[in-house]
C-alpha cells in the first residue's frame, strides 16, 4: 500500500437527479463528481461547502453527510466523506461542463458504484436499511 488519501466528496443533485462533471482537457477523462483532499485538521463539512461553491456556483439549499466509505485505490486507501448538496440552479461549468444524468447514466460515473449514488440519490443516512430492533436515532 503506497499510502492513506482522506478525502470529500460531493454528489449534487438538481430536481431529483445526480449532476456529474464531464471532464476532458489533461488529467483524468469521463463523468466526476466534484472532490477535493481533505487536509488535515480540516472540517469536512466546511470541505464540502468549498466544494459546492467551487464547482457548483454555490446554489445549494441543502448539504448533508450521507456516507463514509472505505476503499482501495490505485495509491493506497481512500477514506471517502460523502455529502449530498441539493441544487438550485445547474452549474455554469467554471470546472467541467455539469452534466445532469438519468439513472442508467448511473453506472458512467466514474469512482463510485450506480448502486451507491442511487442510494444517495435518495436522500442519504435516513434512506439506509437498519437493522431489525435497531433505533433510528442510533449513530453507531
């Protein structure tokens, strides 16, 4: 293993739908949701805000921690904070051109399984089956 990345990630969405960035000219190709580092002492959900305002023009009305995923990378572990903002407006594309996707666009985006944003799609945390006898109010 090369090394540890923590990051944030941002999946926006507009009128019930993910907008992903289409990205072309140098460096990495394809749809992206919007991501950055996280550095350290850093707070992720003042991360994600940065991020909304840098890639999404900052129309947002809601943004919400809907998961914390663990995964291997090309360099090592990824350590994932996921947010869900919801869209007021379609992004100018200052960084890619926003592209807003159906749900068999789901599977072109790249990092991340269909089955994933569309669990984030829905809404996040309070989307996510329980366990049976389990409170929803329980964090852990």
């Amino acid at each position: 293993m090369a090394g540890v990345l923590l990051s944030v990630h941002v999946v926006p969405v507009l009128e019930g739908r993910i907008v992903a960035f289409v990205l072309d000219a140098g460096g990495p190709k394809g749809r992206w949701l919007p991501w950055t580092v996280l550095k350290h002492g850093a707070n992720p959900y003042e991360i994600a805000s940065t991020v909304v305002d840098e890639w999404c023009d900052g129309a947002m009305s809601d943004l919400r921690l809907v998961d914390v995923i663990s995964r291997e990378g090309d360099d090592g572990w990824e350590l994932a904070v996921l947010f869900r903002a919801e869209l007021t407006a379609l992004p100018r594309g200052a960084r890619g051109a926003p592209r807003v996707c159906d749900p068999q666009d789901h599977g072109s985006i790249e990092g991340f399984e269909a089955v994933d944003l569309e669990r984030w799609l829905g809404g996040g945390a309070e989307a996510a089956p329980t366990v049976e006898g389990d409170s929803p109010k329980l964090v852990f």
